[in-house]
C-alpha cells in the first residue's frame, strides 16, 4: 500500500527546515512570506527550501504539485516565482545542496526521461515527480554546505526536528 503524506505535518518540517537555515545564517538567509520563495538570499535572490527528513539517497524532484488540476510544482513552479536557487535541507544527511534554477532546470529538461515518474499522495491531492539519486545531480549544485561545521547547528536541529534527532 502506498504511503499517504499528511500535509500540515509536511508543511510544518519545511518551515522548521527555513526557521533553522535563518537563524543558522542570518547574515545570509531572511525569511519571506513563502508564497513566492521561502527565504531571501544575500538580501536579493529568491530562494526555494525543500527539507527532507528521509535518509533515501534521492532528491525528490515534484513536478506537478496536483495532478487534477495540473499544476507545476517543485524547481519548474519555482522558476515561475521567479526565485533564483532552489536547495534541498537533507536532515538525515546534514547537508544542504544549492542549485541554480535554471542549471537545475537544464539538467532535469536533459535528464528526466532516464527516471521513473512517481506519484504521491496526501488526503487533498496528488503530487507526480521524481526520486534522483543524489549522486547523480549533486554536480550541478552550486554550493553543497556540511552543516556539521556550523556553529549551533546540533542545536537549531534539535530545536526545530527534535524527533528526528535520535
């Protein structure tokens, strides 16, 4: 049976993962109204926050962020929003990799095709993207940021995801 993800709980991770990245470096991240882009980057470029809690080995790619009403999701939305970079938080991990939207976007145009399209559920919607492995994308990010060797990390990860911290 497929899992079905509750979307508050979700949500709330994804501004646990954007409260932490501004309080982490907050001479570099501001947070936003998270309509059009989660955080502010270097007080000019958008940036778009995925946190992911899972240890896969993948980067969950959304592409359409609800199948009925076709709707584009993930790094293809975010360039409509017309945020500059897109990142994934990888709590399991403790990393944080930066994209360019539009390298991203490039490299998944040219690429996509090699991956399986994976549906995923929650109570209100259906979502359709795709888990790449992190290896083989990891060379386009801009920036990959060890949190490990940041000051108060430990401690802004348990504040924020006490639950995944054991």
């Amino acid at each position: 049976m497929q899992k079905v993800y509750e979307f508050n709980e979700r949500n709330n991770i994804g501004k646990n993962g954007e409260y932490l990245l501004a309080e982490l470096f907050p001479n570099t991240f501001t947070l936003t109204d998270g309509m059009e882009g989660d955080l502010i980057f270097k007080y000019e470029h958008k940036f778009e926050l995925k946190t992911d809690t899972y240890k896969s080995g993948n980067f969950f790619f959304e592409k359409i962020s609800n199948v009925r009403l076709n709707n584009k999701g993930g790094v293809w939305q975010t360039k409509e929003h017309g945020c500059n970079y897109y990142a994934f938080f990888m709590l399991r991990y403790d990393k944080l990799f930066i994209f360019k939207v539009d390298e991203i976007l490039d490299w998944l145009d040219k690429n996509v095709d090699n991956y399986h399209e994976k549906t995923v559920k929650n109570p209100t919607k259906e979502t359709k993207g795709y888990a790449i492995p992190m290896n083989d994308v990891s060379h386009v990010c801009v920036k990959i940021i060890d949190l490990n060797n940041s000051n108060n990390y430990k401690k802004l990860k348990n504040k924020y995801f006490n639950e995944f911290c054991s």
